[in-house]
C-alpha cells in the first residue's frame, strides 16, 4: 500500500473512532462543541495509541494501522449504536445569497487565504529551521521508526532539553513521519494548531456571550500578533518546528471545557478537561506551572456538586489527566527517581526531588538574568501596540470587577472574576517559577486578557466604537512590525497591510445584521476545511516528496547553523542516494544529526562510546559520556556497530573549528579511516572495507590516554597537578605494575597499581612542588612502567612544563559572582558561586560580618561553589553581611578582587540553625 494512502487510512480510522467516542459519552451537542470535542479525542486516541504500542516495544506503521483499523471497528458494534433523536440535533441553515457584508468577509478569506498557502509551501519546502529540529524534535520520531520502542536515544554533545522534555509533540511527528518517512508535512502541524488555538479563542469569547462581530475582531487581533505568526507558520525565529504553538492549543482547549458547567455533565466535561490538561502537560514541562491556575479552579467549579458526584468527577479528571500526559514522567521516575529531572525539586528548602540543576544554577542562565518586561513587549515579536493593549486590559479588568455584574449562570462571577485573574497569575508564574523567561511562553499569559477584552467590548457599549479603533489600530501596528520578515507576503507588506485593516474597518459596519446568516457560514466552513484537510494530507506529500527528490541541493542553504553544516549533510545524500542503501554513521561533536539520516531514513546515525562503560540517555555531561576515554576501545566499538561512515562535527553549532578527539584518532589510523569529504566545519571518514582487525593494536604497550598539567607555566616554587591516564593491556590486567613518573630525569614520584583486573583505564594524579632555584626553561616529564620483577614494561613522555618569572605575569582578574544574587536573602541550600578562572590555583571568600569583623575561607581550584561549613553557618547571627572572592594564582598571589556583594540573614533561619 502507498505510503499517502497509509497515512489517509490512518487518520480516518482515527477519525471515525474519535466520532464514535464523541457520539458514545457525548451523545448530542451543537455543532461547533461537537467538532471540539472529537477532535479532542482524534488527538488523545493517537498519543494514546502510541505509547501503548511503544511501551510494548512493537511501535511501527503496521501495528498503529492494525490497532486503529480494529478499535474502529470495534466501535462500530451495535452495543455502541446510539439513537438519534431530531428534535435535539441542532439545525443548521445556510444561505447562499449573496450580500455585501458576504462578499467583504469572503474577500478577508480570500486574502488571507492566499498568504496562508502561500506561506505554507514556503515553509513545507524549506528545510527544518533550527536546533531543536536537528536535536529531537524530528530525530526521535525516526529512532522510534528504528527501534520501534519510545526509549530516548542517546544525545551526547547536545542540548540537555531531550532527554526529560515531555513528548506530546515528537509522538505526533512520529504519527506523519513513520508512513511517509518524511518530515514534510509535520512542518503543516504548526499551522493546524495555530488555526486550532485562533478558534479555541473564538469559542471561547461565544460561550461568555460575546457578541459575534467583537469575537471576530478580538480572534484576528490576537492571530496577528506578530511573534505567534512567526511561530506558528514557521517565518525566521528562533524555533520553525517547535512545540509552543502545540502547547499553547492545548492550553486553550483545556481551558474550553473549564467554561462549561459541570452539573450539566458531572463525568464527561471532568474527563475531557483531563484529556485536554493531559495534553498540555504531556507536550511542555512549563505545562504543570500553568496548568495549576486551571486545576484551582476546575475544584472549584467541582465543590457544586452533590455527594460522591465530587469524587467521581475528580478521579475522572486524574485518570484520563494521567492517559495523556503522564508517560514522559513515569518514564523520568523510573530511569532517575524523579519525574521532573534533571531539575532539583525543593519545597520550604527541603529537597523532594534531588537533579543535578538547581533553581539558582538555572537562575544564572541568560534567559532568567536577561529578562525585561519593557523590551519583550516592544523588541521581542509581540507588537508595539501591546503596552497600550495590557494597559487598557488593566484598567478595564477593574472596572469589570467593580462596575458589572454576572447576568447568567453561563457567564457566572466565578467565570468573570477567574478570567481576569488568569493573566495576571499566568505572568506572575512565568515570572517567578519558570527560570527560563523565554518571551514565547508570555502566549500563555496573553492568550486570556481577550478574554477580559471581550468583557469590556460587551459590558462598555458606549466605549465601545473607541475599543474597536483602538483594536484595529493595533492589528496595524502589529501588520506593520511583519514587515521586517522577508518575504512574507511576496508582494510590499505596507500595501497588504493597508489593505486588510481598511477591510477590518469596514467589516463590523455590515456584519451586525447578519450574525447568524455569517454564524452558520462559519459552521459549515470548519466542518469543509477538516474533511479536506485529511484528503490533502493523503495527496500533496506525494507530490511535495517528489519535488524534494528531484532537488535537495537547496534542502539545506540557509541559516548560520546550516551554511555550517548543510554541505556536509547534502554530500551525505547525494552519496545515499548514489548507493541506493543506506549506511551506518557515527557521529561526534554537535549533536544537530537529524539531516545524516537521508532520504526516507535510510540511514543509521549512532553515537559510539569511546569507552567500554557505555551511555544512558540520562547522562548529562560530557564527561560522563566520554570520560574515560581509549582509542582502541573506541575502534572496537565502530567494528561491533559495523560503521560505514565517521562524521565529525565541531565540538558546537556555532561554527568554532574545534573537533573532539574521535576527529585526531582517526588521523592517527589513517589505514582504517579514509578522508571522503572535508569541509571548514566538518570531516566525513569512510571506514577501510578490510576493517577485519585493528592494525598495530598494542598487546603489551601501554597507551596514553590523556595527561593534563595544570597549570603548564609554573612560577619558581609552584606547583603543578598531574593528571595521567593509561590503557592497560589486556595481558597485565592481574599483574601489579609499578609507574614512576620523572622530570628531566629525576623522579618525582612512584605509582603502584595493583590488580587493575576490573577496568581498562588507571588514572594516577600527582603533585610536582618546584625548586626556588630552578632556572627559568622548559622541562620534560615522562612515566617509566615496570612489572614487579623490575622488567622495563614502557617509557612514554608526556607533556612538558614551562617555568616563568612571577613579575611576567600581571594578577589574575575578580571572578564574576554567580550566586547568591546581590542582597538575596540565605538559605540553607545557598551557594556560594562564581565563575572559574582558568589559570588559578585557588580561590579566597572574605565575608565581613555585620559588625564588621572579617573571615576568610580558602577552597581548592576546582571548587566553584563553595559551602559555608554548617559549623560556621550555625553561628550566623540575623544581619547583612558583604562577600567578595579573589583567585590565588600558581605563584601563590592573591589576586583581584571580584564585586562586593551582600547576602541577608532572616532572624528565621538563624532560629533553625
């Protein structure tokens, strides 16, 4: 079967359960809720799908296909058949004649339409924008198609966000991706949520009552702010295929059903807003901070009902809250013990879930400590009409407060009085909990002030023609600021923009007569376009993949990250293609190696150890990822994986010519590993076909690993740190060996090692004190190996040192404090932190008490963060104290100092220590 035709099977046995279900526990509803509501469960039975599938380990195109095709299928029993009843299905009339308020709505469509389409072949022929594409978004969907299982594969090198990101959104990618083996079309799924969130809105300002024409324009207001385009249709931003729009519709369907009231449907609405909060908190971590606005309130609404009715509803909501949102964080308790790793969770200062990222660490992050109200607003892609729009909201907020009152039970205090809170404690939670202050999660918080917006439009009818100028003027604005986007609408955008907000002004003079003849247009149009939309998606990825084939040499052009990269990634390709079957890579330094799969996936990207303790997916450093390290381990590890093709990256994405060691052991064994392509920022190495055995592996020769000396330029009487780490053969893994370290041949010390039988790797760290009277050169270390019997085994050099006058070199600069913030008050948990400096041998903190006596403590080099010892935290008095550190360099200086800052000690903690 064709891979299109899959696909439209797919999404149609979906579908059709997804009616049965609304058609089974709803029963009948109006139209439009309907529709809400069987999309709702289109959504959920796919992820829900999924992740039974890829928890058994049998996720594939074929088991997905036979397990929709039969809950279809068992849905359709009789025992689930449902009587229809007339007289409470709702009527819909549609009126073909045709009017002049008809023809300027229909323009508006048109128009918008056409940019729309325009936009989107744009972005399907594009390639994927950024980091988070390459990294995870598109390339756990193809290792799950590999592997069939919804483990995270390893990301060494990369960013940290994979490996403990919920995976709402990588699973519906995974739902398009695994029957067309491509990513095309999940660059459309951005576009269906952004439309999805647009009409959330629009219902939602219905439900409160909001008359039809006020709803219009507030919908059109909010879909043109400028950055949620941008994200939403994919234009240059940070993040083209991102998962904020995803979690932003979410977020606005969980917030749907909380506007119905619960005594009409005591067990469905509970169930379906846990269906919908599941989502949101299953697609983005920051899900669980503003989801809790909507849990309160949702226990509100629930203390109205009667008996036992409270506890049903509330398990309900739990359970279908956990079908669809819980997996990511099950999955993080059983690989680490805590569901929101690698973040360290603290509640009152006691550590619940212990992580390897604390709040103050992620504090000092660029996001948190950059963040400004004032330039997010006006800099940041949400429109320069938005300070007079949150002003306006303001003030209006309270005037609804204090000035209307509720009239029905639909459009209840509970519900005024919740909608205007929510923005308000929505930007307070993105303030205060969330470290990262991304602007784009501010959607969040801005989503609901239209919602306080449609109150003023209805309850202030005499402002109301200032309201609707003030609104149009700001679709302008926010029309205008697009223009900076090239090619956005193909043609001047000012022109465009003119044109649209002549329409939006002309639009509400004719629309007031005509609500319903426009309401029922509305219906029937939605219905159309999601028919259409499974039919389009059956056809146009044949087509688009088609084009795509014929021509990739322009797949990857644009962008820093891919004018790096793109080469290397089309050379990979082009040779796929050429061979017609697909390799097996490994790949070092960056992480972004989504592009090195090929067409339809054809090839293997793997991580290879450089050791043999192997990698897990929750492995945070580097280090623990390739420390220790061997490079005959490492050739082992490529001949067990049978690699075709070594791919070595720079050791980051901005384009730095650094390439990790895998890069320099490949040119050490240059009769296993033959340069095909080389670039400025990549080199690609094709494996020798008679990669049989490794040449020239040493059987009883020691290998140097690694061997650092910190610092390399001493000061006379300095002192120096070895580090030196060996590969012991195999044959002397149970024999005692004996290392004796010399300097222009004097010994400096003896190392022995007894019985390495259980690890490969010996790892010695020593000391060198230099004499006062050693001349100012350059000397020779090196390791003399000996068995017990005094046979000489190896004579390996390693690094030499240089000796320097002090009076050289000039004093180290202050470090740069990173926490505790100026004037933060202490807790017990505070770390003393600050930046390292690379050349020093210590580091000294002076804190000044408050009545000014002084102390200082002095922590090893590596030590950058420093615990007050509890000792002497216990004896701190309540009070303001100044701190400031200085580095010691390798002369024994004492060096700069760095800011003074202060810290507060509360009366409370002073009683608790």
């Amino acid at each position: 079967m064709k891979p299109y035709a899959v696909f439209f099977l797919l999404n149609l046995c979906a579908w059709w359960s997804a009616s049965r279900l609304q058609s089974i526990l709803s029963h009948y509803v109006p139209f439009i809720q309907a529709f809400v509501l069987k999309l709702t469960f289109f959504i959920s039975l796919i992820l829900i799908s999924e992740m039974i599938l890829g928890s058994l380990g049998v996720l594939s195109i074929s088991t997905l296909l036979t397990f929709h095709i039969i809950l279809a299928g068992f849905l359709t029993l009789p025992c689930f058949s449902v009587k229809k009843t007339d007289s409470i299905k709702e009527s819909i009339e549609f009126n073909l004649s045709l009017s002049l308020q008809s023809v300027v709505a229909g323009v508006i469509l048109v128009v918008a339409a056409i940019i729309f389409v325009l936009q989107s072949w744009k972005l399907l022929t594009l390639a994927p924008f950024h980091w988070d594409d390459y990294t995870y978004h598109f390339r756990f969907p193809v290792e799950w198609m590999k592997t069939h299982s919804l483990g995270n594969p390893i990301t060494a090198f990369g960013d940290l966000a994979p490996v403990y990101s919920p995976m709402n959104s990588e699973l519906l990618h995974f739902w398009v991706m695994a029957p067309l083996s491509s990513d095309i079309i999940c660059r459309f799924l951005q576009h269906l949520f952004l439309l999805g969130t647009v009409l959330i809105l629009w219902l939602l300002l219905r439900k409160i009552r909001i008359p039809l024409c006020d709803s219009i324009v507030l919908t059109i207001s909010f879909a043109t702010i400028p950055y949620l385009i941008t994200q939403g249709i994919g234009l240059p931003v940070e993040q083209q295929i991102s998962n904020d729009i995803i979690a932003l519709f979410f977020f606005a369907l969980s917030l749907y059903f909380l506007f119905f009231d619960v005594k009409d449907s005591p067990l469905s609405l509970p169930a379906l807003f846990g269906l919908s909060l599941g989502l949101f908190i299953g697609t983005k971590f920051i899900g669980i901070v503003f989801s809790i606005p909507l849990i309160l309130f949702f226990l509100i609404k629930i203390r109205r009902l009667k008996g036992l009715h409270k506890v049903y509803a509330f398990s309900l909501f739990t359970i279908f809250s956990m079908l669809t949102g819980s997996y990511s964080y099950l999955n993080n308790v059983i690989l680490t013990g805590n569901p929101f790793f690698p973040a360290t969770v603290t509640i009152a200062n006691i550590q619940i879930f212990k992580g390897i990222y604390s709040m103050e660490y992620l504090k000092s992050l660029e996001y948190f400590s950059n963040f400004s109200w004032l330039d997010t607003v006006t800099t940041h892609g949400f429109g320069l009409g938005m300070i007079a729009f949150l002003a306006i909201v303001c003030i209006g907020a309270m005037g609804c407060v204090l000035f209307t009152k509720s009239e029905n039970t639909d459009d209840s205090a509970d519900y005024k009085y919740f909608s205007i809170a929510l923005p308000f404690a929505n930007a307070l939670l993105f303030y205060f909990l969330i470290p990262f202050r991304n602007q784009r999660f501010l959607l969040f918080a801005v989503f609901p002030v239209y919602l306080v917006m449609g109150y003023l439009l209805r309850q202030f009818q005499t402002a109301r023609i200032l309201l609707h100028i003030f609104l149009y003027t700001y679709i302008l604005l926010s029309l205008w600021t697009l223009k900076n986007i090239d090619n956005f609408y193909h043609v001047e955008p000012f022109i465009i923009g003119l044109f649209l907000s002549i329409l939006l002004l002309l639009f509400p003079v004719f629309l007031q007569k005509f609500e319903k003849h426009l309401h029922n247009q509305l219906h029937r149009l939605i219905s159309r376009l999601f028919l259409w939309s499974i039919i389009s998606f059956a056809v146009v990825p044949w087509f688009i993949e088609k084009d795509l084939s014929r021509d990739s040499s322009s797949y990857y052009s644009t962008t820093a990250f891919r004018e790096n990269y793109g080469p290397s990634w089309n050379w990979v390709r082009e040779m796929t293609a050429l061979a017609k079957t697909g390799f097996r890579i490994a790949y070092c330094g960056t992480n972004g190696v989504y592009p090195l799969y090929g067409i339809h996936y054809q090839n293997d990207v793997i991580y290879v150890p450089t050791n043999n303790i192997g990698t897990l997916p929750h492995h945070y450093q580097s280090m623990n990822f390739r420390y220790p390290s061997a490079p005959y381990l490492w050739l082992d590890n490529l001949k067990e994986y049978n690699i075709d093709l070594l791919v070595c990256y720079g050791a980051d994405y901005s384009g730095e010519i650094r390439f990790p060691i895998e890069k320099i052991w490949a040119v050490n064994f240059s009769e296993l590993f033959v340069p095909v392509y080389e670039d400025k920022f990549t080199k690609i190495y094709a494996l020798n076909d008679k990669f049989v055995e490794i040449p020239g592996k040493p059987e009883t020769h020691f290998v140097l690993n690694n061997a650092t000396i910190t610092p390399r330029e001493l000061c006379r009487g300095g002192r120096a740190e070895v580090v030196a780490e060996w590969f012991i053969p195999a044959r002397f893994r149970k024999s005692e060996l004996c290392f004796k370290y010399s300097m222009n041949n004097q010994a400096v010390t003896d190392v022995s090692y007894p019985s390495p039988e259980r690890t490969e790797i010996s790892i010695h760290r020593f000391a060198i004190e230099m004499p006062v009277v050693t001349e100012s050169d350059s000397y020779a270390l090196s390791a003399t190996i000996r068995d017990t019997g005094g046979k000489l085994l190896e004579q390996i050099n390693l690094p030499s040192i240089r000796i320097i006058e002090p009076e050289l070199t000039g004093l180290l600069p202050g470090p740069m404090i990173l926490s505790p913030d100026d004037n933060a008050s202490l807790t017990p948990d505070t770390r003393f932190a600050w930046n390292a400096l690379e050349t020093a041998s210590a580091y000294v903190v002076t804190i000044t008490m408050p009545d000014g006596r002084s102390g200082a403590l002095e922590s090893k080099r590596n030590d950058l963060d420093l615990h007050l010892h509890p000792n002497y935290q216990k004896g701190l008095p309540p009070g303001t104290y100044k701190w400031h550190v200085q580095a010691r360099d390798f002369c024994g200086r004492l060096c700069i100092p760095s800011d003074e800052f202060r810290f507060i000690v509360s009366e409370e903690l002073s009683r608790r220590r």
